[in-house]
C-alpha cells in the first residue's frame, strides 16, 4: 500500500481545482500559463476531478500536459460524480460548498458511487484530460460536508460499488492506487479499518494544515502511519487564508481565524520565512504525509510555492509555534523527524547487518 513510491518531482503537487473557475472566471490563458509554470518548476504530480468546473479542469490540463511524455508525471482524478450532456441554466450549488463552481461549465452534475459509475467516470475522465492511463483515483467528496445525513448511505454505496471496482483495476494494474478524497475524516478512518479492501492513500482536503489539525491527529493520522496508507495534503493553505486570501473552509474566515493567522503571520516575519513555506513544511511533517497539493490559479503563485518548499524553516520558529500553542502538542514537526532520523542514524547496526 501507499503511493509515495510512485510520485515523481518531490512531494509538491498540483491541485487544479482552480483551473476549473473556482470562485472566478480563469481565462484560458492564464490557467495555461499557470500550469506551465508548475511543469517549469519540477511539479510532476497533478491532481484534478471531473466536478471541477464540470470537466473543465481536466479539460485544461489535459490541453497542457500533453505537450509532455505521459510517463514523465503522475496524474489522479475522481469518481462519484458524473457529468452529464445536458446543460442547467441554474446555478448548480453543492452542499456546504454552496456554488463555488458556478463560473465552471453547466453541465449537469449528478452523483454516483456504483461500480459501474466509477468506471464510467474514469472513461470520460480520460478523454476529457486526453490520456490512456490515470495513476491515482480518488472516491470523491463521499462525507457529511456534500451529503448531509445521507453520508453513510451513500458511503455503502460507494463501500459496495466504487471501491470494488477500483479494488478490481489496482489489482489489474490498471491504476496504481486509489482512496477517498474528501475534506472530512470520518470516512477515512471508516474505510481505514475495512479488512476486505484496504486503500492505498487518501486525499484529505483542509484537515491536516496548520489551522486544522486536532481532530485528523487523533485517530487517523496515526492509523494512517500504522497501516502505511499514504495521506496527501490538500487545501494547505486553508482555502486560501494561510497564503493571503480572504476564505477559510470555502468562506469568509471569521475573526478568531483571521486573528490565529496574523499571530503565525508575525512569527513568521520575526524569523524572515514565508506563511506559506510554514504551512507546507507543517503539513508534510507527519510520518503519514506523502504529498501537499496547493492549488493556483496564476503562475506567480506556483513560483511562491515551490520557493516555500525549498525554504529553511529554523528549528527555532517550530519551538516557537509550540510555545505559543499555535499547533498542537501532538502535531509532529520537522524538528522532530529530524531529531528521530539523527537518532535512527546513531543506533549501532545490528549483529549480521553488516
């Protein structure tokens, strides 16, 4: 299990929700030039979703990404919804997330988590992006956020349909991993504790950033490490508010949020590194974290992230983010895994290692 084997180009990703006119109308230009500037700079995992935009994010990456060998990077999209040919004037809105799509495509778009709506899903994924193969597939959106109550019956379904039929191509070597991708926990730790289907990873949007942390440390993020099933961290930046927008979760961030930023803003001054650059290196510190996936909209965002990877963070802002009980005392650091791998280094070699 686990897809960190597979990743090429580093453990920064591409998520392209964005690409789809999320929150605003992209011109096609500026969504080119955008993941053109991600290939640029050493990105080589994309994640998209036929719900972006109705298609219209991985009909954009797919026109960019075929000026590239399609074994020079990784790719994952999303099943449980369809996109259908008939075309709704109305502004389609999506649970909790309201009509954050609503400059997307207007397609109709209808749920469906059964075997054969996966694969359907996958086929016309495929097409829209223009490739033969995806590596990854994520189960989308299949929590309380989307669903309401409803959550758990449409989990059988999926639990009954989708991961049967994503099970069955892994195993064909179809694809080489698939999971959930949501923005909740629960449905990752149901389907973590499956015994006759085991996931390979998750896409766990918003949940394990330096904003929202407590509840996926708990129980997840340790079951997660234990069973080695892969977590890739989207939505670092928590919509937004961690690298200077205005949203947290989707909407305008309250007081108490904006107020927790600015006191991590000016830490982050005082040791002269970037919000973003905390916030990346935060959310891969886990043992658990194979990947972090920003999204971007504009080319110079995609230069802003790559430079915050890169960045030495010093050890002595994390002591401080622990001192002012900005993180929780259980989040691991990357003081601490440099710390274990230091340890780990120092052990003598086991008689009949050598």
């Amino acid at each position: 299990m686990g897809i960190r084997e597979y990743l090429l180009g580093g453990p920064l990703g591409f998520g392209a929700a964005p690409l789809g006119n999320m929150f605003r109308n992209i011109p096609d230009s500026e969504a080119a030039a955008t993941v053109e500037a991600a290939w640029s700079a050493g990105t080589r995992y994309f994640d998209t979703a036929p719900f972006y935009g109705a298609g219209l994010s991985e009909i954009r990456l797919g026109k960019q990404l075929s000026q590239h060998k399609r074994s020079e990077y990784r790719l994952s999209s999303k099943v449980g919804r369809l996109i259908l040919s008939d075309i709704e004037e109305k502004i389609q809105t999506f649970g909790e997330k309201g009509d954050l799509f609503k400059h997307g495509r207007k397609n109709k778009v209808a749920y469906d988590y059964t075997a054969d709506g996966a694969v359907r899903s996958i086929e016309e994924s495929l097409k829209r992006i223009g490739v033969d193969h995806l590596d990854f597939v994520w189960i989308h959106d299949i929590a309380r956020d989307f669903h309401g109550d409803e959550w758990i019956a449409q989990f059988e379904i999926a639990h009954r349909g989708a991961m049967v039929a994503l099970t069955k191509l892994r195993h064909e070597k179809v694809i080489r991993g698939w999971g959930l991708g949501v923005n909740r926990v629960e449905p990752c730790e149901l389907t973590i504790e499956m015994t006759e289907m085991q996931p390979d990873a998750f896409l766990l949007a918003g949940r394990y950033t330096l904003l929202d942390h407590e509840l996926a440390l708990q129980r997840l993020m340790p079951a997660c490490q234990a069973k080695k099933v892969d977590i890739v961290v989207g939505g670092p930046y928590s919509s937004g508010v961690l690298a200077g927008g205005p949203n947290f979760e989707y909407a305008p961030a309250s007081p108490e949020i904006r107020v927790k930023v600015e006191r991590i803003r000016r830490i982050c001054d005082r040791f002269a590194i970037s919000i973003k650059a905390a916030a990346l290196h935060f959310s891969l510190a886990h043992p658990a974290s194979a990947a972090v996936i920003p999204g971007a909209s504009r080319p110079e965002r995609i230069v802003e992230d790559h430079a915050a990877i890169n960045a030495k963070v010093p050890d002595e802002f994390w002591h401080e983010l622990r001192k002012e009980a900005l993180v929780s005392p259980n989040a691991p650091l990357p003081i601490d895994r440099e710390r274990d791998e230091a340890e780990a280094g120092k052990k003598p070699t086991p008689a009949g290692q050598l």
